[in-house]
C-alpha cells in the first residue's frame, strides 16, 4: 500500500490535471463568438483585367469576399466577382486569394459557376491541406427567427455583422433568393452566412437597394450542384470510416446504426437530382444530373413555366399568367446519371403573350419541377429560375 | 428530406396530383339584385357572414367604441326570419364559422383585453349549442381569423409578425367559467411581417397570409414548419394611383373550385386598392404555386374623395376594399368604403377569365359582404345603416342588351383561347381588339366585332376543335397556316424561276458545263437584268488558265421576261 498510494495519487492527480485541461479548452471553445469560429476561413478575393470594351485597354480590378469550403482549397463565393469582368469584356483575367488575416496572395482558378443564382466555385493550391475550411449545413432547416451571423471583407477591411432571415422568398417571389435583415455593403457579397456554430446556411448576394439593413441570400442547397462532389465526398469518407471501425453492416446487424445512416444518407444522395434548365431555338431543355448511377431515375415530369414580366416605362418586373404545365417525359442518359426533358414552343408562347400584353418584356422564366420516380416516389416540386434572350413585344 | 416527410409528400402529391388545375364545367352565373326589403336590425351591423353551405347568416353589432358587448344574430335569408340571439361579452372586431359550418368563432375586446367566444350550431339552429368565451394572452388589432380542421383558431394581429393560435381544447375548458384564461393554450407562428389577412384551406393544411406592410399574400404550409411554399405580389400593369402610400391586398379565398376530374382546390380573390384590380390566383397542388388566372380592372364608381383612412391609434391604413365570394367564385362581390355600387363578377362559364356581371346599387358604402356557398344570394352590412340588404338572383338582372351579351359570348370564346380580353363585360375595348387581331394572324381569319355574330361562330369552331390548351392550337394553326404559305410561294418559285449557269471567260470551250457564255470582263448583272425581272447572282467556281481565268455564276431569274 505504501509504495501505492503516490502512485495512485500521481495517477489522479494526472487525470486531474488532464480534465481540468480538457474542461479548459472546452469552456475556451464555447466561449468562441461565431465570428472567431470562422474567421480563419474567409478569402479575400480580388480579380484583375484588361477592358477590352467600353474602356479599351484600361487595367480594371473588382474584389468580394469567398469562404473556404474544402481541405483541398475549393472557395465558394459570388458569381458577381465576374461580373465586371463580363461587362468590360475583360481580358488577361486573373484571380488572387488572401486566405484568413495576413496570408500572402495565391492565385486561383475558375472552376464553374451557376450565374442565374449569382454562385462560384473557385480553387487555390492547398500545399497543406486547410484544416479551416468551414462545414456546410441546410438553409431548409432555419426558422424565421433563427440568428444568423456573416463576416467578410469591406473593401479590404473584415466586417462582421448578424441578423435574422426575414423572408424564405425575395423580390417578385425568387425561392433562391432569400431576404435576411442585415445591413450588407459592396464588396460583401460572397460572404457565408452562418449558424452560431459556424456552419455555412447561405452566402450574401446584396443589399436592397430600397432599404438599408436589407439584405439577401442565396440558400447554400442552390450550390449542390456546384459542390456536390464534395458533399459526396464526406459521405464517402464517413461510411469508410465508420466500416473501418465497426465493420461492414448487414441488416440484422444491431450494432452497426451508425453505419446504416450513413448509407441512408448515400441513398439520399442518389435521389438527389440536380436540375438545370436553358433555353435553346425557342425550346427550353431541362436536364437533371445525380451523383450517383443507377436508381432511380425520374420517369417523368410535370412541370409549370411562369414568365415573369417586366414593365418597359416602370422596369417593374412581376410574375404573368403560367404559360403552360403539362408532363414531361424524361430520357435517362446512357450512364444513368442524368436525364433530359425539352419543354417545346416556349418561346412561340412568349410571343403570343407579349402580343396581347404590349409595352412588356420577358427576360426570366420559372419553372416548377415535378419529379415522379421511377420507384413510385414523388418529389417535393423544385423551382429553377432560368434567363432567356430578353424578349421585346 | 427525411424518408418519412418524402413519403407524406408523395402522398400528398398523388392525392394532389388527381386534379388539373383549371376549372372544369361550366360555372353558373347569378346576376344579383338590390329588390328585396332590406332587414331592419335594432343596431348597426359590423359583420356579416353566411354559414357554410345554408341559406343562414349570421349578424354581429358593430364595435361602437362605446359599448363592451355585442348581440350576435343569426337570420334566414330565404324569409328573413329571425333564428337566433346571443349575447357576447364582448366586441366583435372578427367573425368565422368552421369549414362545416357547426362552429362559429367572433373576437373582440373588452376593457383593454382581447376575448375570443366559440358557439356550437346545431343544424336546424332552432337551438344554440355550448358557448364558450376565452380571454386572450392580447388583444390583437385589426385581426383577421381563420379555423383549421382541428378547430384551431387562428387569429392574426396587423401590428405583429406573430399569429395567435387558440387550441380547440381552451374552449372546451372555458365552458361555464367567466373570462378563461386561454393563455396557456395559445401558440404562436412566425410570419415575415405583420398581418393584414389570414385565411386557411384546411384539405391541404394550408394557410394564405396577405402582408400589411407588403402587396404580397404568402402561401404556408402549416404542417410542415409554416414553410413558405410560394408568394403572390401585385400584379402591375394597371397604374398605381395613390402616391406612396402602399395598400395591402385584400383576400377572400374560395375552397371549391371544380377541377376538370371533380376535385376542388384553393382559390383567391385578391383586390387591389392601389392599382383597383382584382386577381384570381389558384393555388395549384401539383406544383405548390400559386397562378394567376386573370387580372382585371374593378372599376367601381367612386361616389366620396377617396380620403386615405388611417387609424390615429394604430397608424395603419384602413382597407377599402370588401371582398366576398362563393365556393365556385360564380358570385364575386367587391365593394368599396368610398362607393355606395358594388360590381358583381363571376368567374363564371369559361373558368380561365373574370367576367364582370352587373352593378348592384346599395343605400351606403360597405362594410362588410357576404356570398352565399352557392352563390344565390349575398348580404351586405351597410357603413351607419341598420339596413341589411340581402342580395338575391331575380329574373330581372338577367335581362341584357343582346349586343352586349354577344360581344361577352365572343370575349368568352376567346378567352378560353388564352388571350386576354381583359374582363368579360360586353364592352369592346382595346384588350377585346388586341385578342380579335391575335386570333386574326393565328388563324389566318379575318373576324370583326362588326359582324359578331361570325366572328362567334368561328372561334366557337376553334375552339371545339381544340384538344389541347388554346395558346397550343393558336401556335399550332399559326404553323400550318406558315407551312400552307410557303408551299404556295415555293410552287410559285419552280413557276416563274429559272436559273442559269452563266460561264464567263476567254474561250467558251474551255468553260464548264454551262447555259450561257460571256466574254472576259463582262457584267453578269447587266447579262440577268435583261433577261429577268428580279435575279440573285452567286459565284459557283472560278479557275485560273488563258487571259482572265474561267468563272461560272448561277444567275437566279425570278419571273423571267
């Protein structure tokens, strides 16, 4: 017992030390603001270019501000970033990124973008991986008063501000364009919004320009299409994980839920279709992508297309009349992981109805989206906006 | 998405799914009258309100400021007998029956305080069922109500965000005691902005919540989080003519409207006092959007200034406009605080447009405008009046200018086509000529509303060989019409045009195979235009050898001479 007894208080008093430790650093971390959680996450962003219209020649230069959503440097932010760019007809462009506060400037890539919901991905060299990248949750899961925070860059200077979501549905009634009361600035567009715990719900698009401490946000879901192999990713990552630990699971497996929830996430995944629409010789083509192969697969469609109209003499744009709703059938691609819809006379049908309603223009349509599965299931409708060649009478 | 929520979903989709939205059959028309002797009440009416599917309304005093209670009546129509009296102790600034129509709910005020009485009807009425009345957790202002299928009140507040549920159980407790306190038993949704208008389409647990700051009316999905599925804005187009001042829309929703398989959907008569329009947006299930049906202008006769009216307390801005209408939206009434004519609308036989039916004359602005569930007959509280004006269907009305109801017979026609005539209302303007041109270039056509009667004829003829939606047949006879002009023009063509290789060069030996030869340098243009009227000239070949080279040209010769 002598010989024990310093032993075991030794011992104690390590595991002591240890839980007053571990109670430390977990008070340290509930104390954190939302703003210091991400932080680190934030990308300065800047673009320079050479006009090659309006004013020929001239070096022009546009920033806004990203946030880092991978270890392997993938940056989501505002398809504004492009927008000059696009204007001047810009040349010789080039992306620079400032991770965090004080990082020296990298130069980054396009990757793609999804212009009619104002999204971009874009992509730096990650010589370690980013262990700052910032987790992506659901805007579907907010409530009205739920508070949400945004941080990002004014000019070159980190702002942070939070408010509420307002309003799931912005001007003219866009589902992808949501209003939150913050005051937003330029250059802020780009900026997460995000939960208390940081985690990504939206990114800022811009301040209304009626009201000052209006502001709007695009429901991080409309950038699946742009990051679902990321999401994908994760999955994949987890189920491997969680295989490792607990082995394979077969359904009578008591002890493997964890796993069997990954997997139902996967399956959530591969009903998980992607839907983009553009319109093509007065037709719009409707195409679906999935993340994973096989089933199932959309069988068909009903769909609703509503123009949304704009005043010549007021520029007041509100939604007409439907133009038509009917079903679709759906042609599955040759690698099961997509299809394809044509939504005919479209633009035969906007003619018609801008004979009738003179001094209008159509410039932006709506489509609603059924999807009827070929396991029987149905689909919660989907809305994608979609710009046409402006359509005068 | 869980699974189960996709599931309830598909669900609700396949029972949805069912219908098609757009009216099917034909919807009566009831031309309604003033004709009757009004009821003379022993007080002034505030609300009026039909029961669901009876003959029966029900009467509330109007809130005078002065007095804490209110006598609530309920009066047959058919023979304007007197059915029943209560008493309620307190106001009544809100009334609404349960979608059967057993339960009726009023709210009001007393001292300061919001209460809120619940009443059973039996279902010959002869007798009052139990009656309930409930203090509020606060009195609301402007409030509007609605009732689900749990018998959940809702009430909404113009001033707050927030809408008041009362659970059904509050009232059960409240049963013989005094000023309950239902308190415990509210619940509270969180809308966007205040609430001008609440009303609820139980079937699909769907509420539609007309915004006091905004013209917009969202619509939310009570069983699942109070999503906002889709919003209504204004429609514009009609001029906006009362300066800054923003009007919220005024809301009545109709709960039966047929679809082509026999299953009913949501429906809303929206008005706005702004642009003086009045909408039909129906709330299509397959898609959860709402769609416009038809827009039109209201044009109501404006007998006092239109004085903007606010309430000094509140400063919110009083609405104008009073809605009423019938499950099928055959009747539509819409009145207006500043005119003593109310204008009879109908959604009428096409079902895809508004047809303006008749002005009916009544002793004073109203206040408050009832339709019955068939859309037979009306009632109207009168501002300061304790006349009450039942409206019935009289063989009088329906008694129209034939050219007039022939110019309606065409609007209609045309109107099922998709086009816009603007209202239905036997008067030819501007939208009637723009549709009768449309019609004219898509069909190839030449109808006049000068001659109506053919100009009936044939679009009626279009019509019934339509098979599909109207603007599809336009576009389709459009095409055919096109492919009918272009075979003409091309068996023109091969009529009247030749075309001719035409070999320019030093030798005509060396040329190749060709129908005509000139010399180096010479003009082919010079060379058709003697020959054809009109001519294209196109450079086939060229190749090099002798003086200048060998080129051969296809001259075009359009009506040759």
């Amino acid at each position: 017992m002598n010989h024990t007894t310093p032993t075991a208080f030794a011992l104690f008093l390590f595991k002591f030390t240890l839980a007053v430790l571990a109670m430390v650093s977990w008070s340290a971390e509930a104390l954190a603001s939302p703003y210091d959680l991400v932080k680190d996450s934030l990308v300065y962003l800047k673009v320079e270019f050479t006009a090659t219209k309006l004013q020929v020649g001239v070096p022009m230069t546009d920033q806004s501000t990203g946030f880092l959503i991978s270890s392997d440097g993938f940056i989501l932010t505002s398809y504004h970033l492009l927008e000059k760019v696009r204007e001047y007809a810009g040349d010789n462009v080039k992306v620079t990124a400032v991770v965090g506060d004080g990082a020296q400037p990298v130069t980054a890539a396009i990757v793609n973008g999804l212009q009619p919901v104002d999204l971009l991905l874009i992509k730096i060299r990650a010589v370690h991986p980013f262990q700052n990248f910032l987790k992506l949750g659901r805007a579907a899961e907010l409530t009205l008063d739920d508070t949400i925070y945004t941080s990002g860059f004014h000019d070159t200077e980190p702002f942070n501000s939070q408010g509420t979501v307002n309003n799931k549905v912005g001007p003219a009634g866009l589902g992808y364009l949501w209003t939150v009361n913050m005051s937003v600035a330029a250059g802020q567009s780009g900026s997460p919004v995000y939960l208390a715990n940081g985690t990504v719900v939206g990114i800022l698009k811009g301040e209304n320009s009626g009201a000052s401490n209006v502001g709007y946000m695009v429901p991080i879901e409309f950038a699946d299409s742009l990051i679902a192999f990321l999401r994908f990713r994760e999955l994949e990552e987890r189920l491997a994980a969680e295989e490792k630990e607990i082995g394979p699971s077969t359904p009578d497996q008591p002890l493997a839920p964890r796993l069997t929830k990954v997997e139902s996430s996967l399956q959530d995944v591969s009903s998980n279709f992607e839907w983009h629409a553009e319109e093509k010789a007065g037709q719009i083509i409707l195409t679906y992508h999935k993340l994973v192969s096989g089933s199932p697969q959309v069988k068909t469609i009903k769909y609703n297309v509503v123009p949304l109209v704009t005043e010549n003499e007021t520029r007041l744009t509100s939604r007409d009349r439907p133009l038509v709703k009917d079903d679709g059938e759906v042609s599955v691609n040759k690698d099961n992981r997509g299809g394809k819809v044509i939504i005919p006379k479209i633009g035969e049908l906007i003619d018609l109805r801008l004979q009738s309603t003179p001094g209008t223009t159509v410039a932006r349509l709506e489509i609603t989206i059924a999807s009827i599965l070929d396991d029987g299931n149905v689909l919660d409708p989907v809305s994608i906006p979609i710009d046409i060649e402006v359509r005068p009478r | 998405m869980s699974k189960e929520h996709k599931l309830s979903v598909a669900t609700l989709f396949l029972i949805a799914s069912t219908f098609v939205v757009r009216a099917g059959g034909v919807q009566p028309v009831y031309p309604l009258t003033n004709d009757r002797a009004p009821v003379i009440l022993p007080y002034i009416p505030g609300i009026v309100l039909f029961r669901p599917n009876t003959k029966m309304i029900v009467v509330t005093s109007e809130d005078d400021g002065i007095r804490q209670d209110a006598t609530v009546e309920g009066y047959n129509t058919a023979d304007a007998s007197k059915l029943f009296q209560l008493k309620v102790p307190h106001t009544v600034n809100a009334a609404v029956f349960s979608r059967t129509g057993d339960w009726l709910f009023v709210e009001g005020a007393r001292d300061g305080e919001g209460f809120a009485t619940r009443v059973r009807l039996s279902e010959d009425i002869h007798a009052l069922g139990v009656v309930a009345t409930v203090k509020l957790g606060k009195l609301p202002v402007q409030p509007s109500m609605s009732v689900d299928t749990k018998l959940r009140l809702y009430i909404s507040d113009a001033t707050s965000s927030r809408v008041t549920v009362v659970a059904s159980s509050a009232f059960e407790r409240a049963v013989g005691s005094i000023a309950f306190d239902a308190s415990r038993f509210e619940t509270q949704i969180s809308v966007s902005r205040p609430v001008h208008a609440l009303t609820i389409f139980p079937p699909l647990d769907l509420a539609f919540i007309s915004s006091e700051t905004l013209p917009r009316i969202a619509a939310v999905q009570l069983d699942r989080g109070n999503e906002v599925i889709d919003e209504f804005n204004r429609v514009l187009g009609k001029g906006i003519t009362n300066g800054k001042t923003q009007f919220p829309l005024a809301l009545s929703l109709s709960s039966g409207i047929l679809t082509s398989d026999g299953g009913t959907t949501a429906s809303l008569i929206v008005g706005d006092y702004s642009s003086s329009s009045l909408t039909i947006v129906d709330y299509d299930p397959n898609f959860g959007t709402m769609d416009i049906v038809a827009t039109v202008p209201i044009g109501i006769r404006i007998d006092q200034k239109s004085m903007i009216q606010v309430d000094p307390l509140t400063k919110l801005v009083k609405q104008p406009l009073v809605i009423g209408g019938d499950d099928k939206q055959g009747t539509i009434l819409v009145g207006s605080g500043y005119s003593t004519q109310l204008v009879q609308f109908s959604r009428g036989v096409s079902g895809t447009a508004l047809e303006r039916v008749r002005e009916i004359e009544i002793p004073g602005p109203p206040t408050s405008i009832s339709v019955s569930s068939d859309g037979e007959s009306a009632v109207v509280a009168i501002a300061h009046s304790p006349e009450l004006p039942i409206l019935t269907v009289s063989e009088h009305a329906t008694v129209l200018d034939d050219q007039a109801t022939k110019i309606r017979q065409l609007q209609r026609e045309l109107s099922e086509l998709d086009l816009d005539v603007g209202s239905i209302d036997g008067v030819v303007g501007q939208a009637t000529l723009t549709a009768v041109n449309i019609f004219n270039t898509f069909v190839g056509s030449k109808i006049s509303v000068s001659d109506i009667d053919s100009a009936i004829k044939i679009v009626r003829a279009f019509n019934q060989k339509c098979p599909s939606s109207g603007s599809q047949c336009l576009l389709d006879s459009a095409r055919s019409l096109r492919q009918a002009q272009a075979t003409g023009t091309h068996q023109n063509t091969e009529s009247t045009t030749s075309i001719f290789k035409v070999c320019s060069g030093e030798y005509e030996r060396a040329c190749q195979p060709h129908d005509a030869y000139l010399y180096c340098g010479a003009d082919v243009g010079a060379w058709a235009k003697v020959r054809c009227n009109s001519y294209r000239v196109t450079r086939l070949s060229t190749s090099g050898g002798n003086k200048c080279g060998y080129s051969i040209d296809a001259v075009t010769c359009i009506d040759p001479k």
